[in-house]
C-alpha cells in the first residue's frame, strides 16, 4: 500500500474526522481529531498513569527527583545513541 492510500485509508478512522480540502493545495485534506469514544478512554488511562506516576514522585525529595530525572535524560540519550549506532550497521 502506497503511503498515499494509507493515508487515505486512516481517514475514515473512527477517532478521526475528515475536514475540508486545503484552499491552498488541492492535495490536501485536513482532519480533525474526534474527541469522544477512543480519545476519551485513552484520556482517562493516561490519566490515571499521570496520577500514579505523581503518587510516585511524592516519595522522593525534590533532590532526588533532580538525580532520577537527570539518569533518565542521559539513559533515553545513551539508548537513542545506541539505536541510531545499530541501525548504522
């Protein structure tokens, strides 16, 4: 499937509305994000992470917090680093 038909093809997702054609280039189909059914439940799954990972966080001081949040950082880039280096192989 071209890229082209794949798009077309999400356009009739249900969590995605199609909208107008682009005034500016007939090619163009602007979509609108539906904001009930699927979007809905998956606002309330991540919410209930956002309120778990804020639980979480409780336990910790605001210096430790500084020391996890900055391992994070540094392991998502050394993991980032490590991706684009197998992918060079």
């Amino acid at each position: 499937m071209t890229s082209s038909a794949g798009a077309i093809d999400r356009l009739g997702r249900p969590d995605t509305r199609p909208g107008a054609r682009d005034a500016t280039d007939r090619r163009r189909v602007l979509v609108e994000l539906v904001r009930e059914g699927p979007y809905q439940e998956l606002e309330g799954v991540l919410a209930e992470i956002d309120r778990a990972y804020a639980e979480l966080a409780a336990g910790y001081s605001e210096e430790e917090l500084a020391i996890v949040h900055d391992f994070a950082v540094r392991a998502n880039d050394l993991i980032h680093e490590q991706t684009l280096r197998l992918r060079a192989e």
